[in-house]
C-alpha cells in the first residue's frame, strides 16, 4: 500500500518529535511506501526542506518503508483550479497497476483537500481518503473520509481561507514621480529598475477585468519594445537625475530587454518584498508571480484592483 499526502506546516512543525498527519497515517496504516507532494515557491515555509525532516521522522519510525518526496510549483496554494491538474499528473505519476493508494488529506491547505475528494469524487484516481486526528485526542486516529459529507465542510474552510487573505492584504500605494511603494505602512524602496518593473505590473493589475487578465506572456526571448518603452518611461519619471534614466540613453541601451534579464530583475524584485515585509507568505501576495512554461510565462501581480493607487 502507497500512503500519498502533501507536506503541511504541522508536519514540518512536528517532525523532529515524530508527530504529525503524516507520521499518524504512517504509524497506523504501515505502508509500504509513502510520497510526499512538496510545493516550490515564495511562501512562509520551505516545503521541499521539511519533506526532508519528515522523511527523517518516517524511517525512524518504519525504517523499511521507501520515502519518496515530488516537488512541483503552485503560484497560489489556495486556489484548487491550479492545484488540481497539477495534483492529477503528480499522483499518475506515481501510481501503478492495481496497487492500493490511500490519500491523507489532513495537511496542506483546504483547497488541497479539496482536490483530494475531487479527485476521488470524479474517479480520475483510484484512491481511499482518510484523515488523521492527534493520538492524545481519540483512539481511532485514522478515519475514512465520506464523500457525501466532505466536501461541503472543505469548501467553507477554504473560504474561510480566501475571506481571511483578502482581509490581511494592505493596499499598494506606488508615487510615481518619488520612486518608491507603500504597503501598508511599510515603505518599499526598489532600485530604479525594479520600481519601474513594479509600476509596470502594478499598472497591468489595476486595469485588469479579471485575474486572467492581470498580467502578460513573456516570450523565451525578449520582454517585446512596446513594454520596455513603458518600463524606461516609469523609471525616467520616478528618478530623473538618475544618470542612467535619461530616455534617450535608454532607448539605445535598452531598447527591448532579454528574457534572461527580465527573469534576474523579477527574482531580485521579489526578493525584495521578501527582505522588507519581513514575512514570506505576506510578500507572496505581492509578488510577481509566474506560471507555465519558460517558453511562454504568464507573469502577474494578483492584487485586487481595489488595493491598488498609484499616485
């Protein structure tokens, strides 16, 4: 028997006791094998790291039981509509013929549990759900999950979840023309690119009609002329005596910027967020964020128009 699971914040919490969903199921249901599902990106905790700490605790605990730890990317931990395919084709590609796979949906966010029952619920994977409640709270520390009554109560988690995020985001104020961005209370200040690269995001999401819409398709290649004028244009009015923000200048040094140097700006941009705010899960929600492949990125900032003024 297979035990599939992701990683959560209470598994990497309690690794080091031997505790947790995880280190529960193991205890009680002695697979053979169990694969943790790790997602990558700027969030509150190092997932791919605390599937290691968590496979530690397994072996300790079943030493014969085979570990094995997928990694994958989610821009958005709570939103089930990128999770799910995503999930889908990890699990497929762990699963084989006629094996018992058993899934433990207690850790990760609602919206991973929520996929969990959707994909038992659809049968696009043969899988048994359980869940696991703490041993010092119940002697039957492993149970079966009800279809027919799961997924209503996950639902609302997860908009519990989203109404909570939306509350803890603070507005965005850029001042275009004084170089530098207010969250909050907290004042950002960027290098002259970086705030250009910001105002050119914080633009696009501004005038969005939908998330969809909010951000563009970078090429393997270049960021296209069109959005490296705008790009010289927000740096030029923000830092005027910056030596390097004369337009003319820029539009012969940097007439279309290479993928390349886009990628290295955002990471250094996000990095920023990160540094200042002070708080990884918080900065996410103000990151540029990346999704599919390199060829054809779809980059955005998703913030609510409704957060944002740029003065």
């Amino acid at each position: 028997m297979t035990l599939v699971s992701f990683v959560g914040v209470t598994d990497i919490r309690l690794a080091q006791e031997e505790r947790g969903p995880i280190l529960t199921a193991v205890r009680e249901l002695r697979p053979d094998r169990v694969v943790m599902f790790a997602t990558e990106g700027d969030l509150q905790h190092d997932f791919a790291r605390g599937a290691a700490a968590v496979k530690v605790a397994i072996k300790s605990v079943a030493p014969s039981t085979k570990v094995q730890t997928l990694t994958f990317e989610i821009d958005d931990p709570t939103d089930h509509n990128e999770l799910y395919p995503k999930l889908k084709e990890a699990l497929a590609s762990v699963m084989t013929r006629n094996e018992e796979v058993v899934a433990a949906i207690s850790s990760g966010t609602p919206s991973m549990q929520v996929c969990w029952i959707l994909l038992a619920e659809s049968g696009d994977a043969n899988i048994r759900l359980v869940r696991t409640v703490e041993p010092e709270l119940t002697s039957t520390v492993v149970r079966d999950v009800r279809l027919d009554t799961g997924l209503p109560r996950i639902t609302r988690l997860e908009q519990e979840n989203r109404d909570l995020r939306d509350i803890a985001i603070e507005p965005v104020t850029l001042f275009r023309k004084k170089g530098y961005v207010m969250i909050g209370d907290v004042q950002v200040n960027f290098s002259p690119l970086m705030f250009a690269y910001f105002r050119f995001f914080l633009e696009l999401a501004r005038k969005a009609k939908s998330s969809e819409n909010a951000g563009f398709r970078m090429s393997m290649f270049t960021l296209g002329e069109t959005n490296t004028k705008l790009i010289n244009e927000y740096q030029a009015e923000a830092f005027p005596d910056y030596e390097n923000s004369d337009l003319v200048r820029l539009a012969k040094t940097r007439a279309d910027i290479p993928a390349q140097d886009f990628r290295s700006t955002i990471s250094k941009l996000n990095k920023r967020l990160s540094d200042v705010l002070g708080n990884k899960t918080l900065a996410s929600f103000y990151h540029v964020n990346a999704d599919g492949p390199k060829s054809a990125r779809h980059y955005a900032i998703r913030i609510e128009p409704s957060k944002i003024s740029i003065k």
